[in-house]
C-alpha cells in the first residue's frame, strides 16, 4: 500500500510540471478600449488592461504579457499615434514607447513626474509633469528630452 501511495504521489508531481509557461494571445478589435491601471503607489505594479464592448470580455495584464515585467509605478495616461503607444508611468519618471503590438521599442526619461504627453508635431511632443514646473519638450523619433519650457 504504501509503495501505491508513493508511485500515486510521483506520478501526480511529474504530471504537474510545466515545460514553459503558455501565455494567452492578446486579442485585438477596432472599437477596444485601452485602461489604465494605476496600482499602488510604491509598488511598482501598473498595468495595461484591454476591453472589448463586442464580447464584454477584458484581459489584463497586456503589457506584461508582451514584454514580461510590469510598468512601473504609478500608470499615469496612455497616448497612441502612427504605430506606437505611449504609456506614462509618474512615479517611474519614464514613458514606455511600444509599437502595436504592445512590445517595447524604446524608454523616454529624464523626467521628474510626468503626466501626460501630447503630440504637437510629427516628431514632437509635450509632456506636462506634476512636479517640474516645466512642461517637456521631446523628441519622439529619438526618444528623449530635448529642453523644458
């Protein structure tokens, strides 16, 4: 009896063991609606979360899911033009650039608090921040500050 049990335990831990970790394939739809969420402050855990009103169905954890870490701490705002999303993470300093599959392609930082960003031309953009008393003027094709206003 007891070598049954044994071989019952083995067994049922064998069969529990994952070769690699699947993850879900994120869905797309045209009329999806992107949420920001915050997390704690201090805690480092934003995340991107993806409706969709057609199938009422949310996924969470997009970003992660593409990148494998989280966005930082606190998911301020989230801005899309051409083929990239700008997800502005305050308590971070940084805005994670991706492309539309929600892969990072580049970091934006030296920022103190930003806000939220706005784009004013092809290759620039503001980004308000809550501390600085200056709004950012960045250079989107390089990805980084280039002066203050």
């Amino acid at each position: 009896m007891r070598v049954l049990i044994l071989v019952s335990l083995a067994l049922f831990f064998i069969s529990s063991c994952k070769d690699g970790e699947q993850t879900t394939p994120i869905t797309r739809s045209v009329n999806e609606v992107f949420i920001a969420n915050e997390g704690n402050f201090g805690w480092g855990q934003g995340s991107l979360s993806i409706y969709n009103p057609e199938s009422k169905m949310v996924q969470h954890d997009v970003f992660k899911t593409k990148s494998g870490f989280d966005l930082g701490n606190v998911f301020q705002s989230i801005n899309g033009w051409d083929d990239h999303y700008y997800f502005v993470i305050n308590n971070s300093n940084k805005i994670w650039v991706t492309d539309t599959g929600f892969r990072p392609t580049t970091t934006i930082n030296d920022l103190l608090s930003p806000r939220f960003i706005y784009k004013v031309s092809e290759s620039k953009a503001y980004v308000t921040d809550l501390y600085a008393k200056a709004i950012s003027v960045v250079d989107l094709n390089a990805g980084e500050v280039k002066k203050t206003i």
